[in-house]
C-alpha cells in the first residue's frame, strides 16, 4: 500500500539525520496515515479511507466529509474519492430537484 493521504495527498518527505559530528544519512519522514471510516450525509452511509490525522482533521474543520470533498480539488484527491465525491454531487442534486 502506497504512504498516501486519499484525501489531501499527504506522502512520504525526505531529510536527513544529523549527528553530533555532523554526519548526514538520509531518513524518510512517513505521514501519519489511519484507516478510518467517514459518515457521508449525502449518502447516508459509511465511507472508508486511509487519511492522514491532519486529513481527518481537515474534514472536521470544514464541516464534514460531504463538504469537504466539494471544496476540494480533484488534484489533491485519490481516484476512489473523486468516485465519491462524483456521488455525492449526484445525489445532492436529486435531493435538490
């Protein structure tokens, strides 16, 4: 499984340590990934993902993984939540006619 955020495209950085003698090896910074559920509202179900803890963090800032996914672009995201998020707009829009 790839260290990637399917919601902001958090990944893997590169830096190095460095020792009291200022010896540098290379090290990897991993992001801090959760598989986790999201409740949709437009969808009424449970949606899982493997989100960073800043991504989880994100979603609750703007009120939600419905609102979330409509805020943000479809660079930043994964293949499956653009799927949802195609869903989700989907069925906002027959609710709405």
């Amino acid at each position: 499984m790839s260290k990637k955020c399917e919601l902001t495209g958090r990944t893997v950085q590169f830096g190095n340590n460095v020792s009291h003698a200022m010896n540098k090896t290379r090290r990897r910074f991993l992001p801090n990934i959760q598989s986790t559920s999201l409740w949709s509202d437009a969808l009424s179900q449970n949606i899982r993902f493997r989100v960073t803890a800043y991504g989880l963090r994100c979603v609750e800032h703007n009120g939600g993984l419905d609102t979330y996914l409509q805020k943000t672009k479809d660079e930043k995201l994964s293949t499956s939540a653009i799927r949802v998020k195609r869903r989700i707009k989907t069925a906002l829009a027959k609710a709405a006619a």
